[in-house]
C-alpha cells in the first residue's frame, strides 16, 4: 500500500506474470492468476487478459470504443505545469482557485486535467515542468487514479520534451525538472564519437523518466544536421550520416528495451518520438519552420537519402528486440519539390506522398505518427509568428485538415487538445468515404496508440512509490555518468601552452552583453549583462581578477552569434522582410547570397522570392568578440582562453588569432569547464561538424548537403573540420577519428 496521505492503491503480485496496480478497480482472480476488471463486466475481457499480446488487446479495446473516445486518443494535451501556479504560460485552476488560494497539493489534479481527461478522452498528456520527482510521481499517481475510474481504465501516457539538458540554452522551449541527471546537448553528445556513451546515455534518461511517471519521449532528434545556420542544429547529433544513424539507433534502442522481456517491451521502456520525418535539417537560409518565414525545406544537392538514413538505417532498424521506434513526428517544414508524384508543395502531415507513399507504403512504418506541435489552426496574418503552421493547406477548415493528414496515415495531432475538430473531420470522412472505412481507419489509428500504452504495462500497474522515484530519479550513478559526458563532449581546437592553468592564480572573467533580439516565441527580448560564471564556482579553482591587468590569464566567455533571418524593419522599408543568419560577429553583408530563393511562396507575401542578397545581417552579441579582442590587448603576453559556447557552427577567423587556447562547449555545467581549464580532465571531444572558413562559403553551400562547406585553418595550421580535437598532447588520433571519417 501507498502512503494512504498521498495516494492509496494496491499491489496484486502475480506469480509469473506482472505485478497489478489499483486504486480501485475490481480484481479478477482466474487459476490463481490476478487481472483488473477495467471494464467492470465482471468477467476477463481479451484487453484486460495481460497473457495476450499487445496487439490482440489494442485490438478488442479498439473496437469498444465510440468514435468519441478514439479522437481523444488521438488528441495532445497542451503543456502541462506540475503545480500550476499564476503567471505561467498555460494556466490552470484548481476548484476555479489558483494553487495558493485553494490549498491544493502540488501534485493535485487541475480544472483542465479533469476536464480534458473525462469530457475529450484524452490520454495522451504533456508534462513540462515538474517540481520534483516526488510531485511528479504522486501527479502521475492522481492521473492514472482518476482515468482508472473512467470507462475502460485506459491509462495516461505522459510524455515529455528532453529534460536532461546540462544548458539551459537551445531552440526547443525544455523544461528542466532539477531531480535528473544533466547530460550534454545531443551536439555534445555527438563530440564524444562514441554511440556506446550515448546508450548509457538512453539507460539513465529511460530509467528517470519511468520513476517521474513518464512513458513517451518526444525525441530523439535524428535530424541530419546539413545546415549550419539552424537553429535546432545543436539539438542533433551532427553532420556524418553514419554517425548520426548510429548514434540515434544507439539511444532509441536503451529507452526502449525492458532487459529480460522477450519483445523488449515492459515496465522500464519509454516508447520514443523520433524526430523529424523525412528530416528537418535542410532550411533555406537557415531559417526554421516553427515561422511562417521558414516553411521550406529545399533540397539543392539532392540528397534526400542522406536525410532519411537515420530512420531507415537507425530507428526503424534498432538492434534490440523492440524493432524500430514506437513513433515518429513530421517536421512543419514544406519539403520543397519532394513530392514527385502529385508535385504538392505542403507541410510534412498534410502530404500523402511523404506520410503514405514513402513512410507509410515505400518503407512500411506501422508505428505512430504524431505531428508536430500546432499544425491545424488557422493561420496567423502575420508571416513573422509563432504559430500559423498549416503550410500550403490554409485555403482548408481546420477539419478538413484533420481529415487530410489522417488519409495520409497520421494518428495523432500534437497540441491538440479539443476533440470537435477531430470529429468533424470524421464526419467529413463518412460522407467522403463511407462509414465503414471511417471507422476502420480511425480504429487503425486507435490500435497503434493503445499499443504505445500496453507496451509499457500501464494497463497492469501504472502505479509509483513515490520514495523509489526520489531514489532513481537524479541518483549519484546517473548524474556522476552525465558529468563524466559533460567532460568528454567538450572540443579543444587550439592550445599554444596556455592549458592547462594548474596551480592557483587569479582570472579575469569579463561580463558579457547580449544587444535585443527576438526569443524564441517571436517576442522581444530587451538587452542582458550576463556573468558567464558565479564568484562562487570560481573561487574552488581560481582567484577572481577585477581587471586583466591584475590577472594571471583571462577566461573569455562567448556564444555562436545570434543572428535572426527576418526583418520586420526591412519589410516595413519596402523590403521582402528577409535577412541573412550570420555565423559571424561583425555586421555581414550577403554579396554571394542566391538572387532567386529555391522556394517561396505565401499568402502573407507579394514575392515568391525569400533572397536576402546584398542585405546586412547583425548579431545581438557582436560584443563577444569585442571581449575577447579588447581583454588581450589588456592583458598583453599572458594568456587568454576562449571558452565558445557553439549552438552552431561558428566562424572562428574574427577571434582564433586573439586566443592562446579555444574550447568548444556543446552545453556542459560550468564546473565542467573549470575541471579542464585547471586540469582536473582531459579534453577528448572531436568536431562532429564543420566549422566554416567564413560566410561565403556558407552561401555557396546546399542546405541538404553534409561536408560541401570549407573548413577554417587557425593560425598555428589546424582545420577545424569534422574529426579534429585535441588533448594536452596535441591533435587527437584514435580509433574514434578511424571510425568515422569526413565522407
């Protein structure tokens, strides 16, 4: 039993076969065998029978179910915030209280939860931010309590973004729970060239998502990462197709294998979303399709396939006994000029070639396909939005788009909370179709989406102890084995005697400043001072220097350059609104950017051509490269060590002759950096990209291309290409840089 304060439910031990969880659904004992009674009949129906297989239970339980209750299943809740307090970005009421005024538990279910649990079915829910593992176990406890009551027992899948971030920085809006481990970006994981570490890697992420109730992951990312100037590139991992296909089979494979089960599946899996179909890496320009003004995804090389690798060579083939992963996610993006057969120019999920000829037909994914977040609303006027993504399909009622990606093959709806629209589009379909082939297609779809929650054992015990949770979740083994990452994902590029700094002595570390820039939601956000590193960290290793003429070396923190790809002010000018993504820290004028875009094309524009040629583009935080110039010239002989924090691919020329040594860090803790600047690690990180020489050659490069970009040589002769590192003993040369080499 359960602390009876907390939640209260019941442990029924089978003999050989799984243990059964309830908090107040009826037991069914049958030749000394245990069995919930979801349905309340009295008797063992075939889903409720835990010896069957997991499709011959979704099966019968697909078809019981009223047409209501499947669109439920293929419904999203939106961001769910555990507790819900004021002031944040989806709200939520307990008893039309907020959490404080009503003395709700943290872990209380709110208004909303209720209300989309029982009245639109839903069971497929987004968690986001989690105040502990404690709160989230005993929320998960209260979520599976509560649909347990409800026809049919189905139980909650929660689902989650990627939590184990060591930075806070990236593209995605990630939440961060404070009780997991802390692990590098998927760039930084890719830096230490090691596909085995990024299994272990799967290991702790599973096992501490399990223990907070969690059972989907939105993610891996197995995007190619072909185009530097993305700005979701630092969530892949790189820019090798092998490695990226190794590395992401590599973690799909640990989150979804239950060890001893005979299909793999079982109560330690976490089914994976991998991300996103047919990939989402080859951006015109850079720009990315979360904005109207970057929908396409163009493809001047040709290469496709290159792109498609890590599904059909990595997640669709894993080498464990789950097979392949339990889902996949279309990118927003328009693949432009894809569509060979209908020569339809429209989002992933609305196109019947790229969903049902190619995943579905050519390459016979049977898992679930679940959109990207917010596809199906009406479009936003403003082509400089977040939101308004139902690219190439905004003529259509946001029905009729429902009912477009599900004849394509599409079974869920991502941030889709409401179930009308759902239904509608099946009402559209009976008379379209029939309804018999309405049903069967939708119980299709329902059949994929049970088995998701089968195959983690919910239906059986979706109960947690909430003290074993607070035990796995953030345990000295898994956070000590992300640190151990952190250290080894980190990338020295140069070093002319300047690392490490060993003994005590005094650094100067100068405050950085970031000019206004869009964030991410397309909001403005005001100019920041940033301290890149707490007195009280640097004080375990160093002195702190007020100036750099008092100090022994400085230690220069910087970040990729924050450059945007739309302009408001230019389009208000008469301008087509679009400007060029600078690698670079100086203002950048694109001479040899195309004159005619690959695609273009919107209702909101009076060109069909995005070119930026002979526009400017400026970085919000041209002044690192000031720091970085301005404390050298400060501190004269002494050294100076730049530490670049690279979202993407960076040219290096503007700094690298300013530094005595240059380490590259894909998103590690801060004491990370001071174990290798004072020599308590070794740097052992390779460059899983390239970075480039300067921005023409950016511009002449293909999006879809790996390696067509060339690299810069610093001025000691080292190129920084895919492949190079260094250590304290010079330019780093095992069997790691023979693994995987630039194509």
């Amino acid at each position: 039993m359960a602390d009876k304060k907390d939640e209260t439910y019941k442990v029924y031990k089978n003999p050989h076969g799984p243990d059964i969880g309830t908090a107040g659904a009826k037991i069914l004992e049958i030749d000394g065998l245990f069995f919930k009674d979801l349905a309340g009949t009295g008797e063992l129906l075939p889903y409720e029978d835990w010896r069957l297989d997991d499709d011959q239970r979704a099966r019968d339980l697909a078809s019981r179910l009223s047409i209501e209750e499947i669109a439920g299943l293929m419904l999203y809740s939106p961001h769910q915030m555990v507790p819900n307090v004021p002031g944040g970005p989806f709200p939520g009421t307990y008893g039309g209280k907020t959490l404080e005024e009503s003395g709700a538990e943290h872990w209380a279910l709110t208004d909303q939860q209720e209300s989309f649990l029982k009245q639109d079915h839903v069971r497929h829910v987004l968690a986001m931010a989690l105040e502990s593992a404690e709160v989230a176990a005993k929320w998960s406890n209260r979520l599976q309590s509560y649909t347990e009551a409800l026809p049919w027992g189905i139980p909650v899948n929660i689902s989650s973004d990627p939590r184990h971030s060591a930075s806070t920085a990236g593209a995605e809006y990630k939440s961060g729970a404070g009780d997991v481990s802390k692990w590098p970006e998927g760039l930084g994981m890719a830096a230490t060239f090691s596909p085995e570490l990024c299994r272990e890697f799967g290991k702790a992420v599973s096992a501490e998502c399990r223990a907070m109730g969690i059972t989907t992951a939105l993610f891996p990312q197995v995007d190619l990462a072909t185009e530097p100037r993305w700005m979701r590139f630092e969530d892949t991992f790189g820019s090798h197709p092998d490695m990226v296909t190794d590395f992401s089979k590599a973690y799909c494979d640990s989150l979804q294998t239950t060890e001893g089960s005979p299909d793999g599946w079982g109560k330690d899996s976490v089914c994976g979303m991998s991300k996103h179909w047919p990939g989402g890496g080859p951006c015109e320009g850079g720009r990315d399709a979360h904005y109207p003004f970057g929908k396409f995804a163009v493809y001047p090389g040709k290469n496709l396939n290159d792109h498609l690798k890590p599904f059909l060579n990595g997640v669709f083939q894993l080498e464990g006994p789950t097979g392949a992963t339990s889902a996949i996610m279309p990118y927003y993006t328009v693949s432009w000029g894809i569509d060979t057969k209908d020569g339809k120019n429209v989002g992933n999920s609305y196109s019947h070639y790229i969903i049902h000829d190619l995943l579905r037909e050519k390459y016979g994914y049977d898992g679930i396909v679940c959109t990207d977040w917010g596809i199906t609303a009406d479009p936003n006027p403003e082509v400089d939005s977040f939101s308004s993504r139902c690219y190439g399909v905004e003529n259509l009622t946001e029905a009729e788009r429902h009912l477009l990606a599900i004849e394509n093959g599409v079974d869920q709806f991502g941030g889709n909370s409401a179930v009308g629209p759902v239904l509608e589009a099946y009402r559209l379909g009976c008379e379209k179709h029939g309804p018999e082939a309405m049903r069967r297609r939708m119980e299709e779809s329902a059949v994929r989406l049970l088995k998701n929650i089968f195959r983690c054992g919910l239906f059986e015990n979706p109960y947690l102890n909430p003290a074993e949770s607070v035990k796995t979740a953030g345990c000295e083994a898994f956070c000590q084995a992300g640190y151990q990452a952190q250290l080894k994902s980190v990338v020295m590029v140069k070093n002319q005697q300047a690392l490490p700094q060993g003994e005590r002595k005094k650094v100067y570390i100068p405050t950085r400043h970031i000019g206004p820039m869009k964030a991410f939601f397309r909001t403005d956000m005001p100019a920041r001072i940033i301290q890149p590193a707490p007195r009280e960290l640097v004080s375990q290793y160093y002195d702190w220097a007020e100036t750099p003429e008092e100090a022994d070396f400085a230690l220069v923190f910087i970040e990729s350059p924050l450059s945007d790809g739309y302009s408001a002010q230019d389009r208000a000018n008469g301008g087509n609104g679009y400007v060029p993504i600078s690698l670079q820290y100086r203002p950048y004028t694109a001479y040899t950017a195309r004159e005619t875009s690959v695609a273009g094309g919107d209702f909101r524009e009076d060109s069909a051509n995005r070119s930026y040629k002979d526009k400017t583009g400026t970085a919000a935080n041209e002044s690192d490269l000031d720091l970085v110039i301005d404390t050298k010239k400060a501190l004269g002989d002494k050294p100076l060590i730049v530490v670049l924090r690279m979202h993407n691919p960076t040219v290096a020329k503007e700094f690298e002759e300013y530094a005595d040594a240059i380490l590259i860090d894909f998103g590690v803790q801060g004491q990370a950096i001071f174990d290798l600047v004072s020599g308590k690690a070794e740097p052992s990180g390779l460059l899983p990209v390239q970075m480039p020489a300067n921005m023409e050659t950016v511009e002449k490069h293909c999006e879809d291309l790996p390696f067509d970009i060339e690299p810069y040589q610093d001025s000691t002769g080292n190129r920084y290409d895919f492949g190079f590192g260094m250590n304290w003993s010079g330019t780093i040369d095992d069997q790691r840089t023979q693994r995987y080499r630039r194509k």
